[in-house]
C-alpha cells in the first residue's frame, strides 16, 4: 500500500505519510474492538469457571455488553476532585492508553505484515513498556488520594522489579535467535528442533524461561493474581478510585490492550507468532493464513490470563516481591549464562 | 520531514529542560525532565543512533526517572524554604553553569577544528550496514572488552556497597519461611478428636 500511495499523485512522502496513517488505523481500531470483545470474553470465562452466565442481555449472547458500558461510561460526567492536580490527572489515562497503542507498531501480524520492521524491535517493546508504569504512577500522585497514591507506589515497585526479569528473558530469546527483529525472531524458530516444531517454547533449554514470562507477563499487566495495584480489598479501586466517564475508559480499554500486547509476545516470542505448531507439510497447516494462527495462540493465552484470574486467589504484596526479585530474576539471570554457553558450543563447538 | 521532526525534538527538549528548572512542584520538574529524555531518545533515532535511543529510555526513563519521580512524591517539600535558599546559591550555581557553557564551546570549537563533524556528515550511514547493536557489540566485546569488563565490576561494587550500608540486621522480627510454610500439610497442622460430652479438648 505503502508504494502504491508514494506512486500515485500524493508523491513519495506525502504518500508516505497517508499510507503510515491509513495502516496505523488499521491496526488500532480493530484493536479497539477486539479489546471490546475480548473484556467480553474474559467476563464470560471467568463467569463459566464461577458457574455463572455472564453477560447475557445486551444484543445476541450479550456480544455487545462491551459497546453498552462504554456507551454508559461515555455519558457519564467527568468528575475532577477539587484538591487533584488537574492537568496531569487528566493526563496520566491519556499516557496508559497511548502507551499500551504504542507498542503495536512493531508486532508482526505475518511474515510481511508488520508497522514498522525495525531491527530493535524487541528493544523498543521493552522501552514502551517500561513507559506504562507512568500513567499508574502520575494517576496515583495526581488524584491527591490515599488509594491511589498507596496503589502507585505499589505499581512503580512492582512493574520495575518485573521489568528486570522480564529483559533476561528476553535475552536468551535473543541469544537464539540472534537479532531483536520480531520477525526475524519469528522467522528463526521455524523448524526449531530437528526440523520439526515452530516454536522455542519447546526447546528444553527454553520452555522454563516461557513459563516465567508468561507469569511475568501477568505481574507486568498488573493482571490477576498480582493485582495489587487495584486490590479491592485493600485500595478500593487503587489508581483509579478518583476516576470516573472517559478517563476510567481510557484505564480500562489501555489495561487489555496491554493484556493483549503480552498475549502477542508471548506468542511471538516462544510460541511461534503466525506460524504453524508443527513444520510438516503433510497436514495442511501453511494453507491456514498466518494471522488466524496468531489470533488463535493469542487467544489461548488469553483464555490461560482469564483461568488464572477465575482461579488463582491474589499474591500478598511480600510474596509479589519475592517471587520477583529471589526466584525470577536469579533464575533467569542463570537461564542468560546457561543460553549463552549453549549458543557458544553450538556455533564455535567445545573449547577443547 | 526529517528537518520538521529535528527541530521539533529540539525544541521540546530545550523548553522542557527549561521548566525542569523552572517549574514550582519538584514532581512537574521530574516530569518535565522525563519528556526531555524522551525527545532526547528522539534526537538520537533522527542520527542513526537507534540502540542508544532505545537504551535512553528503557535505563533513563523507564527506570531511573521513575526512581526519582518515587522519591520526589514522597517527599514532603517546603516551597517557601526552597525560595529562600535559591539567593545564597546563586553564585555558586552561575559559576557552574559559566563552567559549562565554556567546556561546550572548548568541545564544539575542537570538534569543528579537527574536521571530525565534516567527515562523518559526508558519510552517513551506509545502506545495508550492520545495524547499530552489531557494531557496538563487537567494538565492547574486542577492543574494549576490558574497559567494558571494568566498567561492570565498579557497577557491581557500588550496587554491592549500597547494599551493605543500607542493610542493617533488625531484632525482633519474625521472618516467614516460606519453604517452611509450603512444606506444612495438613497432617502437621490439624489433629481429629472426639471428645465425650461434657468434657474439653487438650490443646
């Protein structure tokens, strides 16, 4: 599309930019919808898992419950507390909600369908992510409430100490794969072992790091059982007690973004983004596109965030801590020295 | 396009630099400060320097400027006190801010008279080059492996030493075990009686 624009009468760069607006819409609204329906699906899991029916009363099966809250949410006022700090109170749903869209631009939907192909594409992940913690944290200050700023606090703490084992993990990745493209990473894990499985996850040498990032994962999205940013037992509604209309919405529509933001690199990461489980030709796997197979292991991993929310009951804040700085982060800084040495043997052999 | 996108990186790092100063709540100046990083990372994707840009913002604004905006909201500042001690600090600060000003003309001057700034504008980049991480990879891990090497142990020494002079062993607490605590069945725990009536259990 992008050539097709810079040689018609819009001329390279004009033509550029249009084609960059056309595909960036491309990929955020149907990202918006699918965040929609996927707040959906996670309530419906979690009310089957509670023996539960969920929602079921607005449109058919209650597909559309998601469009009436937000139109509710939309046509509520927008209360400011008169002692919040107005400007950045507004301003910290707006950062969560850029932020979470932010990152999309580097994740590859197929072998060709990627925003943005950078070479630090993984680097760049990282560097957004590490953003989100802002709009938490700005909220909380701003709100000029107890809560909220005990639930900043408590998100700054916790997304930073998750951050460090989550960049190992991402290291031994690397380490395989050898660049910090997202497609290439991709690319590399196609016939993984012996030729036969697209995915690292099933490397032995791998499978323990996609396990601690997928709980990382969890604990980074402050998602069920690490919650406790918005543990409602203890902090009300944590950073987003003062919040109420569009601003909460935006909160919201930016945390399952962030949801599915994790989902996709879980995929991509160990489990083989758009490529087939298998590398065997015999069953018609590469007849499926590749975004289905994508949307499909993003999916089961949604559905594995929802069983462990239904399931899992929440992480004392010590608990959350330790599990972050005592077992995940010496564990995977072992995995980076184990990988490294793995990688060295297998290209330069022993050093004998 | 890249001209408009230097110039409003720049600018923007300028004006927030300026309210980092001059903003009244410390926690604006840190948020100020955070927005110049980021354009600063900006300033570094418009050179080519996309790994350090990347580096700029997971190690700067994503980690320490969050420390700092911790820290700056959990202290409880007296603005007054603050104004007052700005005059007998003046001097002080001018003298700094003379001394920096001359280290970037003594640096900007050398560069420009040593020919360095016109011969790396005329190269560029090269189309199909290993990519940033590449090179610096393989300048840090051969020539500068040592350096390099160095530079991690006085990291590890510092976060070692922080460590120890903060650490402090306090009495008195009970610590949770928590192999201990997953260890403990239901066995070890509980204890099935059946008292006659009329009579209590023996604890």
């Amino acid at each position: 599309m992008t050539e097709f624009l810079q040689s018609s009468f819009l001329g390279a760069e004009f033509g550029w930019l249009v084609a960059t607006l056309a595909l960036i819409l491309l990929i955020a609204l149907p990202l918006m919808l699918a965040v929609a329906m996927i707040i959906y699906v996670d309530r419906k899991i979690w009310a089957a898992m509670a023996l539960r029916r969920g929602p079921n009363v607005v449109g058919p099966f209650g597909l559309l419950q998601s469009f009436a809250d937000g139109l509710k949410v939309f046509l509520q006022e927008t209360i400011i507390p008169s002692s919040a700090n107005k400007g950045l109170f507004l301003l910290a749903p707006i950062i969560t909600f850029t932020v979470a869209l932010l990152a999309w631009a580097v994740i590859p939907f197929g072998e060709d369908m990627v925003l943005a192909n950078i070479n630090i594409g993984l680097l760049y992940i990282l560097a957004i992510s590490s953003l989100g913690v802002y709009g938490v944290v700005i909220a909380g200050w701003a709100s000029n409430s107890k809560y909220p700023f005990f639930s900043a606090m408590r998100a700054a703490a916790q997304m930073i100490s998750y951050e460090v084992s989550i960049g190992f993990i991402l290291i031994s990745v690397v380490l395989f794969a050898g660049t910090f493209n997202l497609t290439e990473i991709v690319l590399s894990q196609e016939g993984h072992i012996f030729g036969m499985v697209n995915a690292y996850g099933m490397n032995p040498l791998l499978f323990p790091m996609a396990v601690v990032f997928l709980i990382a994962s969890m604990a980074e999205t402050a998602r069920h059982p690490f919650d406790l940013t918005e543990a409602e037992s203890e902090l009300v509604a944590g950073y987003q007690t003062e919040y109420s209309s569009m601003s909460f919405a935006l909160f919201w529509l930016g945390e399952y973004a962030n949801i599915l933001l994790m989902c996709a690199l879980n995929v991509i990461l160990f489990w083989g983004g758009w490529l087939p489980p298998l590398d065997v030709d015999w069953i018609p796997w590469f007849d499926i596109p590749g975004i289905i197979w994508l949307f499909g292991k993003m999916f089961f991993f949604f559905f594995i965030f929802s069983w462990v929310m239904a399931t899992v009951p929440r992480y004392r804040y010590d608990q959350l801590m330790r599990l972050g700085w005592k077992i995940f982060l010496p564990l995977s800084l072992l995995w980076v020295v184990l990988v490294s040495g793995y990688v060295m043997i297998d290209k330069f052999g022993l050093p004998l | 396009m890249q001209i408009f996108a230097f110039y409003l990186f720049a600018s923007v790092v300028l004006a927030s630099g300026a309210m980092c100063i001059f903003s009244r709540n410390p926690v604006h100046s840190v948020l100020w400060l955070i927005l110049a990083f980021f354009n600063a990372a900006g300033l570094m994707v418009l050179v080519g320097a996309e790994f350090i840009a990347a580096l700029l913002v997971i190690v700067y604004v994503g980690a320490v400027a969050v420390l700092f905006l911790f820290v700056v909201m959990m202290l409880d500042i007296d603005f007054a006190e603050l104004r007052a001690g700005f005059m007998k600090h003046l001097p002080l600060g001018l003298l700094l801010a003379l001394v920096l000003v001359v280290e970037i003309i003594f640096g900007v001057g050398a560069w420009q008279s040593s020919g360095m700034g016109q011969a790396t504008a005329a190269v560029g980049i090269p189309e199909g080059a290993p990519s940033n991480i590449e090179q610096l990879g393989a300048l840090l891990y051969t020539k500068y492996v040592f350096l390099f090497e160095a530079a991690g142990m006085i990291l590890l020494v510092a976060m070692v030493g922080a460590i120890v002079l903060t650490h402090r062993t306090r009495s008195g607490v009970r610590k949770q075990n928590v192999a201990n605590q997953v260890a403990r069945r239901p066995e070890d725990a509980t204890r099935n009686t059946q008292p006659e009536v009329g009579k209590g259990v023996e604890l």
